[in-house]
C-alpha cells in the first residue's frame, strides 16, 4: 500500500513540534489543515480559545511564564486582523511567538484579502510565507528569528499551499536567522564602573526582566553584598532580588514612599536589564540630578536620555565580570548614614486604607493587602491593563519574575488579560493563577472567561469592579472631559462565571473573601471568580503621577 502523501500542513507541524509542545489556536478556513495535522501527529497539545486575539495573548504569556516558545494560529482575514493587537503587544514586550495563519492563494488576492504581511509589519512583525518545496524550512526559519529576534513571527501558509503535497521533502535550502553578534566587553569601562560603584556613598542596582532572562540575578545579588548597594527592580522584575536587608521592592510609580525617598539618594546607579521607561524613572523623578546612571544592555543606545553611560554587553556576563573587577565598598555604611540601613520589608510598606471607601465600596488597597495573605504562596500573577495596576504589583509578592506577567503594558492595552491566564495556565499548571482584571478589560476579552474555565487546573480571577474604565477617569473626568463614556453599567461577574462553570462570589466586605479562602482550602481544581466591588475614589500613586506629567507637559505647550 502506498505511503500517504505528506502535506505541507503536515510538514509544518512536524518541524514546529521539536520546538514547542503547545498551540493556542482558533480555526478557520485558513488554518483548518495545519491544525487537522496538529491534532493526528498528536505531539503538541492544542488548545482551543474563542477570540483570535486570544490566540496570541495566550501563547505570549506561555513564554512569559515559562521561557518556553508557543505556538498560535488563526485563519486569514478577520481572523488575522482581529488578532492584530496582541501581535503588536507581543512585538514591542520583544516576546518571541510563531503565529500560522492562513493567507492569500498563491494565484492571487481574493476580494476579501488584505495585506497580511504589510499589516505585520506595521506593527513590528516579520512574515515568512511558505512554499510548497520549503516547509520545514521556512517553519524551522520562524522558530529562529522569533528566538534570535526576540519577538513575534508570521508563518504565513497560502490557502492553496496548505493541504498541497509537499514537493521533494518539503525541506528546501535551510536558511537560518542571523544570530544576535557577540559583544565584545570593554575592559577598562568595566574597570571604571567596578571603582565607580566601589567608591559610591550610596549604590543602587535596578534590575528589570532582562536581567532574569540573562541569568544574571545571583551575580548582581553578589555584586550587592560586595559594595553594599541598596537592590531595586522594575515590576517585570519582581523576584531577582529577595526581600532582604538591601532590596527596597520596586523602582518607579510603584515604589513605597520609603523606598522612593531612598532611590533617589542613590549617587550611582547601575541599571541592568530595565528599560527605564517614563513609568520606572517617574517621569524623570526617580534619580537625583547628580547621581550616575550607569545601563547595562545589548542595545547601540541607551533606552533613556538619563542614562550617563552605556555599558554594551549581555547582563549575566558583565556582572560576573563586575563582581571579579571589584573591591569591597562600604556602600552599607553611606546608606545607614542615611537612615536605610537595613531596609527589609520597605517596599511593602504600604498602608492598607480602610476596608471601604467613602463611597461604600472597597478601598483596592485593604483588597488587595487581605489578598496577600489569603492567595496561595505558589501563584502566577497575571494582569491585564488598567487603573488598577498599581494595586497588585505593590500588594502580591512573587518568586520570580516569571510569576508576574504584566500584560498589555507594552502596547498601553486592556483585555488581553483572559486569554493570557489560559497560557499561563498551559505553563504552569501546576501553580494557581491569579489573573487580575478590571471591568472593562473583563467585558473586551469575555469570550475567553470560557476558556478559562474550560483549561485553567486552578485559577482565581480577580475582578477589579469599579463601574468604570479607572484610568480614563483619573486622568480625564479630573480635568472636566465629560464622564459618560467612562462609565459602565455595574456587571454581575460572579453571575457571568458561574454560568461558565466557576465557582464565584460578589466581594463588597473584607469578610467575603471567606468564600474565596473556603473554596481554596478544599484543594479543588477548577477556577473561582472574585467580583470585587472596588471604589474608583482611590487613586493609584502611578496615574496620579501620569496625570501630573501630562498637566505639565500641556502647560508647556
């Protein structure tokens, strides 16, 4: 009996399972044959969500909370383009995902097709298309520049191509990414910072994610204790350093009052791996005029006009090359001197409000201080964009920077926060996740609260309800822009959860969360919705500060 033809689809499948061992799909005419070979072949696990922007949320936040590459794949047309968000989210966070999609027919567009590639492209994603005598090639090609590249890549699969027999193997010439070059370190700068944050009075080390995907944490740890720096991070950082004697939590529009008076007493910085975005730096507030501010990064540039000096190289390296460069300094001294001696706990130092606000609804603040301690210790915190930022990052201690996916932050978007609990979920199953939302956010991805239901082993969705899209009001209703639109009809999630199947509670009291600590005790798999009725009379520090940025930046004209 003659050996079946083997498909393109199938080709493809097959190259990208020795890569990832997950899919975060949604089918189409487009995509239907490639998914059709994923489930026979059977080697990665498919998962189904309902909206086609879920489909990349979802695998964006496998890697973020495991390291590892997923899959998506939507059909062409409306499926591509409504998945177009989180692809652009994915680009600008640098997240590497293979997205298949269907795409126009090698004979040409239809009157329904668009320009697929150059939609991508836009947004800062590449295409490869495939070919009938270049499947695993170009497959294999996908995988290396979204690792290489560090972002999101198109494999774009012709509707005509996709259940074509392959021509030859399929494999054509192999055509790999270019590989990001070797930086060569500069060993007299690096002599010259190692005596810099010797010699400093006050030394701070910020770290950002970056430096937990480097490996560089227990060197910039070690770095600390030798000169007696002070250890910050930025919220995607969470976790490189423990809280301990000199870390002083998060740096930026979420440090403590404490921890904000003693970043900018720093006289040297060394910022390894952190953007130092407008968020991080304060809009320019977080670092004393005087102090240096030393980056470590890949980049030909530093990332922000405060940066003094660029150190170029990869982070893990240069701070082990720093830690064997430097002599003990008594940074811990100048910083006693100081009144920061032993600083444990001063990122956390946050009040907890009363339990309700003087609207009768519940301050975030007290919310979110009874979460800490009712939420299991083994948690992945996923959050969507929103006003309410500010309150989980400050409140809910993680263990690594895996364990806090922030999303949308990247691209300043909402409702993405469903659909990325589900790939949290995937990596990390046997953790519970914590998704945290706000109304609005919750009501733009609800498609997927199913899918959440349907694939998270244990999960608690925490809905920040406030009536409101938060943001917008503190920004704008403050400075007399009509409120109307930025209001929401009050939704009953707990409802809208138990008809999906979870379990769920309306939280107006402190004392409500004893529904959610019960079932949590019982040790039962499935997923708890938390309608928490928040007030939107609390203001995040964080927006206060983006508001008063704004302010200044329109007075300036």
């Amino acid at each position: 009996m003659p050996d079946t033809p083997i498909t393109v689809s199938a080709a493809i499948a097959a190259e990208l399972e020795q890569h990832a061992t997950d899919v975060f799909a949604l089918m189409g005419n487009g995509n239907a044959w490639f998914l059709d070979a994923v489930v026979r072949r059977g080697a990665m696990a498919l998962t189904a969500v309902r909206h086609e922007a879920a489909t990349i949320a979802a695998a964006d936040a496998y890697h973020r909370a495991s390291g590892r590459l997923a899959i998506a794949s939507v059909t062409y047309g409306p499926g591509f383009t409504n998945a177009i968000t989180p692809l652009a989210e994915s680009a600008r966070a640098r997240i590497p995902v293979v997205v298949v999609v269907g795409d126009r027919p090698t004979t040409g567009p239809r009157p329904f097709d668009v320009d697929q590639a150059g939609i991508a492209t836009a947004v800062g994603a590449p295409t490869i298309v495939v070919g009938r005598g270049d499947a695993r090639a170009a497959a294999r090609r996908a995988v290396d520049t979204a690792l290489a590249e560090r972002g999101p890549v198109v494999l774009a699969v012709p509707y005509d191509v996709a259940h074509a027999e392959l021509e030859g193997e399929g494999d054509g010439p192999t055509v790999h990414a270019p590989v990001a070059p070797f930086i060569a370190l500069d060993a007299e700068q690096l002599a010259g910072v190692a005596e810099r944050l010797r010699d400093a009075r006050r030394p701070l080390l910020l770290a950002g994610r970056g430096a937990h995907l480097a490996g560089a944490a227990e060197g910039l740890r070690d770095l600390a204790a030798r000169v007696g720096a002070r250890t910050a991070s930025s919220a995607l950082g969470s976790g490189v350093f423990a809280d301990a004697q000199r870390h002083l939590g998060i740096c930026g529009g979420f440090a403590s009052e404490r921890a904000a008076e003693a970043i900018e007493l720093a006289d040297a910085v060394l910022v390894v791996g952190a953007g130092l975005n407008a968020f991080q730096t304060r809009f320019g507030d977080a670092f004393a005029p005087d102090a240096h501010v030393m980056q470590v990064d890949i980049s030909d540039a530093a990332t922000n006009a405060r940066v003094d000096e660029l150190v170029r190289g990869d982070a893990r390296l240069v701070a082990q090359a720093l830690l064997a460069l430097t002599e003990p300094g008594d940074g811990d001294a100048g910083w006693a001197e100081a009144g920061f001696g032993d600083v444990t706990a001063v990122g956390r130092e946050r009040a907890a409000g009363d339990e309700l606000a003087e609207d009768g609804r519940l301050d975030p603040r007290s919310l979110f201080h009874a979460l800490e301690l009712v939420l299991p210790k083994d948690r992945v915190i996923v959050q969507d964009g929103g006003h309410f930022i500010g309150w989980a990052p400050t409140h809910l201690s993680v263990a690594d920077p895996e364990r806090l996916i922030m999303v949308g932050t990247a691209f300043q978007t909402i409702g993405l926060g469903l659909p990325s609990a589900v790939g949290a979920g995937a990596a990390r199953p046997e953790s519970t996740i914590v998704l945290v939302t706000g109304d609005g956010g919750a009501l733009m991805g609800l498609a997927d609260l199913d899918s959440v239901v349907r694939t998270v082993r244990r999960g608690v969705v925490v809905v920040c309800n406030d009536a409101a899209y938060g943001a917008e009001v503190h920004q704008y209703a403050v400075r007399g822009v009509a409120e109307e639109p930025m209001l929401i009809e009050q939704v009953d999630f707990a409802a809208l959860g138990r008809s999906l199947g979870a379990e769920a509670a309306v939280i107006e009291r402190l004392d409500d969360l004893a529904q959610l600590e019960a079932w949590l005790a019982t040790g039962a798999d499935g997923v708890f919705v938390a309608d928490c009725r928040i007030s939107r009379q609390v203001v995040a520090p964080y927006i206060v500060e983006v508001r008063e940025a704004a302010m200044r930046e329109a007075e300036r004209g």
